[in-house]
C-alpha cells in the first residue's frame, strides 16, 4: 500500500525530520474567565479574571487573541489587534 502525503509528513514529524507542526493557530480566542485561569478562593472565574482585567494581566496558562498564530509552545504568539476609531482600547477579542 503507498504512503499518502500527509502520513509521509507524520512519520517525518515523528522522526524529527520535519517540524510542520512547530507553527499554527494554537491561540484560542478566548483565555480570560476561563478555569485555567481562576485562582480565586471560592472558584468564581468571572469575577476573578474579568474582561477589564484581560489586557492589562499575563496569563499562566495561554494566550488569546483574534485570528492568532503561535509557535507550539506559545513562546512567540501574533494576532491582530483592531481599533474602530473611537473607542479607548485595541480591540484584541470579539467579546467584551
């Protein structure tokens, strides 16, 4: 049975010969309020980590933003940032 092309690039992936994995859309959208990243004493995500708080803390566990890349280990992280203008802030996320 012949190799398709994309189990040739796992098995080169596999063996160290290729790192087409090193890069990716591994950001979510969303990291603020989320579990991962509560540390408050009664477990209330949303009011630990508000989305005021999400420009303005660094994360523990990962990174967000909007039509984001990153290497694997979210060492170097893009995304866009827009701004309508008017408003205060960069836009970095759909909600909020």
């Amino acid at each position: 049975m012949k190799k398709t092309a994309e189990c040739q690039r796992l098995i080169d992936y596999h063996n160290r010969k290729s790192n087409w994995k090193g890069w990716g859309p591994y950001l979510s959208e969303r990291a603020w309020g989320t579990v991962r990243e509560d540390y408050s004493a009664y477990g209330n995500a949303w009011g630990y980590f508000p989305h005021d708080h999400a420009r303005s803390r660094a994360y523990r566990w990962n990174e967000d933003g909007l039509a984001g890349i990153s290497d694997r280990n979210q060492y170097l992280c893009f995304a866009l940032a827009l701004w309508n203008g008017r408003d205060p802030i960069l836009k970095e996320r759909l909600f909020g």
